[in-house]
C-alpha cells in the first residue's frame, strides 16, 4: 500500500482526494496536512470534513506529514508547491503537483528540486485532457498557419489564476506542433482597438462563474471551414483519479519531473 499525504486536505481538490484515497486497494492516507492556523489542524479528518471519525488528526507540521508517506499530493498554491517540491525531493517522498499558476521562476524550482526528486506535475491530471493535449499537437501539425488557434476555457468563480494551467498546456501542444515557441505567440485576451489578428498567434480566453468545474476549446479557424476540440470535466474526481494513479506510479522512479503522458503510457 502506498501512503498518501494531502496537502490542502480541506480543499476542493483535496476532500476529493481524501475520499478517494479511502476507497483505494493500493493506496492508504498517511497524513492530511493544513497550512497553520487553519481551522482543521489538530481535528480529526473525517469529524472536520462532517463526516464520522476517520482516526487520522489533521497537522499543520509538512516534514511529519512526509515522514509518514511515500507521496504527496499536492493541489494548493504556487508557494506552497514550491517550498514542498524542495522538502519532499529532501525525504525522498514522491511529489505530484497539481497546483496551477505557476511563473516561470517557480516552474524553475521545481525543475530543480526534480534533479534528487521524483515529480509529477500537470496542469490538468485527467486522461481525457491529456489525450486532448495530444490531439491538439497533432491537428496543429496537421493544419499549419493557415488556421488561426483560439483557445477558451471555462472555470468556477474561485478560481485565482488564468489562463487555466489546462489552457496552457493545450496551447503549449498547439505551438509544438507547429514548430512554434508559445512565449513567441501568446495572445492573453484582447481588447479595445487590437488591430488585425497576428498571424501565427495562439490566443487565449478565460471565462469565470458559478460551479463550471472546468471547460476547455482549441478552436482551429479556417478559411470556410472550423473545427473544435473540446474537453469537459463534469466531475472533479477526474483529476483526483490522475493523481492517485501518478502517485503509485511515481514509487521506484528515478529523480526527474515527468508529465501525466509519462504516467498515462500516452
Ligand atoms: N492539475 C489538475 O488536474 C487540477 C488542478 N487544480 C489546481 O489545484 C489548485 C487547488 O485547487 P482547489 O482544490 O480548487 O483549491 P482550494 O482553494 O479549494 O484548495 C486549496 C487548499 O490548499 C490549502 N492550503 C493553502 N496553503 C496551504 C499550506 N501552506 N499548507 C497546506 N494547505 C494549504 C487551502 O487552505 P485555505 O483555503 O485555508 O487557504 C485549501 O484548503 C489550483 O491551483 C487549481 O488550479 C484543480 C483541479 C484540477
Ligand atoms: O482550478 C480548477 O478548478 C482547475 N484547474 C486546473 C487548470 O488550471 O487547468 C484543471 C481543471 O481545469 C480545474
């Protein structure tokens, strides 16, 4: 049995993962961890979340948390992430990050804790996306320039980061496959004045309100034709799913930062 802790264990993400970890055959919960002052910290898992007694207190303590496990899962906040991508790479306890919003400074301290670390990060941990991630390479290889790439995605209003880290890694895709660096044509939105749309450019749309869990379109537009790939998550467990599944496979790697296609064999 591999034990699990969760970070951000009263999150949305998180209660899913504790109640998935619960049902596992391969996976049990070493530790559910909360950032200090939280109103969980010290309660018991089951009894905070409203549920019966689970025997497993909550603790703000992260270096007991990872004594206690073999993999962490992580869907919290850039910071948190990065602070935890070095103190698990330390303990030799399997990282999978699913926090979003990451800059580039961030993305390189990850990479570097993954030189003595073993971490699986995605922006998006479903099978579905990532199979789209890779339609998306493909079509963008297939069409070329001549079809103009717009990519929307829809998220609940709590959201904090955009593009989604979803978007994201769709629009990186799309720019590989036309032999493109994303940075180069990135398009965040537009207003007012624009001018023509840029040839080449890779634009980027966020929509946020209510409950969406989460929506995405690459849109290849066309001269008389248009085609739409799309994604739609109706239930987080999608992503929860993913992460259970990266962090058993994360067990006897070799230090390195690999994607969910690594995972998934895609
Ligand atoms: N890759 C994927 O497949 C997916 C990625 N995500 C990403 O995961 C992240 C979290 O999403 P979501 O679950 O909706 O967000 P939530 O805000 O519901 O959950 C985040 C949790 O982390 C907790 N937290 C904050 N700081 C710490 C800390 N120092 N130690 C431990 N816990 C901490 C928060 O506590 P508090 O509220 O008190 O601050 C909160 O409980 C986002 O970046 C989101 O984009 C989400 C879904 C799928
Ligand atoms: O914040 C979310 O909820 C989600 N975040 C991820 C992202 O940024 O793409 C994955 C999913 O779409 C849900």
């Amino acid at each position: 049995m591999v034990r699990i802790a969760v970070m951000g264990a009263s999150g949305r993400m998180g209660q899913m993962l504790v109640q998935l970890v619960g049902e596992s055959d391969l996976a049990v919960l070493g530790a559910a961890v909360e950032r200090p002052g939280h109103g969980w910290v010290g309660q018991d898992l089951g009894v905070a979340a409203g549920g019966a007694a689970l025997g497993l207190r909550v603790t703000d303590s992260v270096a007991q948390a990872l004594e206690q496990s073999d993999a962490v899962i992580d869907f919290t906040a850039p910071g948190v992430s990065v602070a935890l991508a070095e103190q698990a790479a330390a303990m030799g306890v399997a990282h999978v990050i699913g926090t979003t919003g990451f800059s580039d400074a961030d993305l390189q301290a990850i990479a570097r804790a993954a030189e003595r670390g073993v971490i699986v990060r995605a922006g998006n941990m479903s099978l579905g996306v990532n199979l789209l991630v890779q339609l998306t390479a493909q079509v963008a290889r297939a069409l070329g320039m001549e079809y103009d790439i717009e990519i929307v995605e829809a998220h609940h209003r709590h959201k904090v980061d955009a593009p989604s880290g979803t978007a994201l890694m769709l629009g990186e895709a799309a720019a590989e496959g036309r032999g493109q660096r994303l940075a180069d044509v990135s398009e965040r939105g537009r207003d007012g004045i624009t001018g023509a749309r840029q040839a080449g450019a890779i634009g980027f749309h966020a929509i946020r309100g209510g409950d969406i869990i989460g929506e995405h379109d690459v849109i290849f537009a066309g001269t008389g034709e248009r085609i739409t790939l799309r994604h739609v998550a109706s239930d987080r467990s999608v992503f929860a799913r993913g992460a259970l599944r990266a962090a058993i496979w994360a067990q006897g790697q070799p230090p390195g930062e690999y994607s969910m296609a690594a995972v998934l064999g895609l």
